[in-house]
C-alpha cells in the first residue's frame, strides 16, 4: 500500500505513520508533513518507504512560467498604477506599499489599504 498526502499534513497521523512505514507495512510519499518544515533529525527523513518533497506537487512546467507570467502583470500593474489582477479585496494599498517601500498605517479597522 502506498499513502501519497498533497494535501495537509495534519491529515495525517504522524506516529502511525511512520509505525507503519518502519515496520513495511506502507510506503508513503509526503508533499506536506505536520510539523512542516520536517526538522532535520525527524524520523521521517530517515525512513527508506517514505519519500519527501518539497511541497510543490501542486506545480507542473506549465504551472511555473503561469506563475512567473502572473507575477509579471502583478508588477506591471502595479508600477503603472492600474487594476492589479488577482487582489483580494482591501488589499491593494497593502501590494502597492510594498513594491513602493512606503510603511502603511492601519486603519481604525487594523487591516490598512
């Protein structure tokens, strides 16, 4: 049996787990652990049925240079002063502040922008 887990690590009974994948009962490969970053004595790293990565199962070489091309408009928005695609709703004063250096002062409500 093989546990694949991209979703969240809390998901997951950790000491079960890995009482599992010791004894070779199950093999598990893990995009996400509870505690996550693994510290680098856990248990986990060490196992030969787990295998690790980096928490990027969510992402394709397609999904990369989307990435990258949003991050871009997102810039570009923002230095030209127009609508920012993508920003969540009281935010954009918060974006704008950061590519511009500008420290912001909360409003009444503590949310700023």
């Amino acid at each position: 049996m093989h546990l694949v887990n991209v979703s969240r690590g809390k998901l997951v009974d950790t000491d079960a787990l890995l009482e599992h994948c010791d004894a070779g009962r199950l093999h598990a490969t893990l995009d996400v652990t509870s505690p996550e970053p693994l510290p680098d004595d856990h248990p986990l790293r060490v196992v030969p049925t787990v295998r690790l990565s980096p928490h990027v199962a969510w992402r394709s070489r397609e999904s990369a240079w989307a990435y990258v091309d949003d991050l871009v408009a997102v810039w570009q928005a923002l230095a030209r002063h127009e609508p920012v695609p993508g920003v969540v709703s009281g935010q954009l004063g918060r974006a704008r502040a950061l590519t511009t250096g500008r420290v912001l002062v909360p409003t009444s409500g503590g949310h700023g922008g």
